[in-house]
C-alpha cells in the first residue's frame, strides 16, 4: 500500500506535478534568473553578495512554497566561496490510523542546501565546483535523501560570458525499498551586454533522463536603479521544467536588490511568482 501512494504522489504531486523525483533541483532559486526564462546569471560581486527569496510555484495546480537563500563570498583574487538553501513545502494532508482516527496532517517538502568554490585561474577562467545534501519527504514515512553537485568552467568578463556545467550529478534517491533517478543534466549558458544598460542570457540543457531544456531572457537597467526583465523557457513537461513566460521588474540601491518575477502563459506554473531582496558589495 505505501508504495502504491508513493507512486501515485510521484506522479500527481511536486513542485510542478512531473514523474520525475527532486524536481525542486531545477527550479531557478533568485527571481532575476527565473524572470529571464530560467537562465543562469553567473555573480558578479566583488566582495560579497546575499539574497533571500520567498514565492508561490504552481498555485494553481500544485501551489507549493519556496524559500531560499544563497551568499558569494568573494576570498583574495583567486578564490570564491558559495552557500545556498532551499526548500519546497507542498500542501498538507489529513492524516487518518487504520480506524480512521484523525492523527493530525504532514507537509511534504524538499530541502537542499548547497556549498561550492570557485577558483579564478585567469581574470577570464575561472572553475569551480558545488556539493549539495538533498532531504526530501512525501509522507511521515517516505523520506529520502540524496548527494549531489556542480561542476562548471567559466570564462568572459563583464561585457560576456559563457559557462559550460553538469549539475545535480549525484546519487539516487530512495523512499523505501525502490530508488528512483534525480534530475541530473549538462548544460551551456551565456550572457552578453551588446549595449549600456541591456543584457541578454540564455541557457540549453540536456538531461539524463532524454529531455532538453532551454531558456532565453533579456533584462534593461536605467542607469542601474530600476530594471525590466522578460524570458521564456522552454522544456518538456513531463521530465523538465515545463514551458513559460516571465516577466520581471526590479529595484537597485546603495547595495540593496529588490526583484520580483512573475510566470504567465502556462497551464501548470501560471500565476507562480518569486520576490528576491539582496544586497552586495
């Protein structure tokens, strides 16, 4: 019987409601990323940088809750130093005894935190490496866990740049007695500022599992203190990150960072939104 719900949970439920298992792993944590269509934007901080972000993904289907957070920590000039936190909290349910007594209700969740380096080879080249600890729980007595990681090369500057990644590599997960596969994946994504003020970012995947991947977004800055932002992103939606539209709008002083993204034109992750505040230095 639990492995029979366990299926059905997999296959009905999650941030997104996919078959695949951790798929929390490939939802974009920042809302910057996410309103340019999910691309990856590389930090640019010279000395140190925190962002904390809170939303609703897929409210209308499966209406979870995100919270993350992440800090870069720029070390001397060669060394960099990263640590994000992420969790998913999905809707409570009743929980009922054999008798059908009410025992109280369970929220499932996903909680990945995340520790990486950087290392600069060259004011262009640079390396590095993340390792994450996956908890997640579908039910009091469904819970795995997994371990996993990045490894990327980077290289550009400010006006461009291209990076080549595989990310989430790492262990299966487990609930009980079978293991199902995480969504591990490699990947390409670049940016490139043709003018003052505009960035353009885009990304292409491919994930282990035989889906692609790929977004698209721009973003423009007046004279860097308030931003738009638009993206679209592309993927199959029964092992990836399904298609959207996003929109965003943002806010930049002394330091301070406030960005909020809003996904559209999507049956699954419409009305999904994410407000970011960071700050940097």
């Amino acid at each position: 019987m639990r492995k029979l719900f366990l299926l059905i949970f997999l296959a009905t439920s999650g941030p997104f409601l996919c078959a695949q298992s951790l798929s929390s792993l490939l939802i974009p944590a920042d809302s910057r990323s996410l309103a340019m269509g999910g691309a990856a934007l590389r930090h640019q901080a010279a000395g140190l940088s925190a962002t904390v972000s809170y939303g609703n993904w897929a409210p209308l289907t499966a209406n979870n809750t995100v919270v993350s957070g992440d800090v870069f920590v720029r070390a001397g000039d060669k060394f960099a130093l990263t640590l994000d936190a992420k969790t998913f909290l999905d809707k409570p349910y009743d929980i009922y005894s054999e008798q059908g007594a009410f025992k109280g209700s369970f929220k499932p969740y996903d909680l990945i935190i995340g520790l990486g380096a950087e290392y600069y080879i060259t004011d262009a080249l640079s390396a590095g490496l993340t390792l994450r600890s996956v908890t997640s729980a579908l039910a009091e007595k469904n819970k795995g866990s997994s371990f996993c990681g990045d490894i990327f090369v980077r290289y550009g500057g400010e006006k461009w740049g291209v990076e080549l990644a595989g990310r989430n590599i790492g262990t299966k997960i487990s609930y009980g007695s079978d293991s199902y596969a995480i969504p591990s994946l490699v990947g390409v994504d670049g940016f490139y500022k043709p003018l003052e003020g505009l960035t353009v970012a885009g990304e292409a995947d491919y994930l282990f599992s035989g889906a692609i991947m790929a977004g698209v977004g721009a973003e423009y800055g007046f004279k860097d203190i308030a931003f738009a932002r638009a993206g679209f992103h592309y993927g199959d939606p029964a092992k990836a990150l399904p298609a959207f539209l996003s929109l965003g709008i943002g806010g930049k002083y002394a330091g301070f960072r406030l960005d909020g993204t809003f996904l559209l034109l999507s049956e699954t992750l419409g009305n999904t939104f994410l407000v970011s505040l960071g700050y940097e230095f």
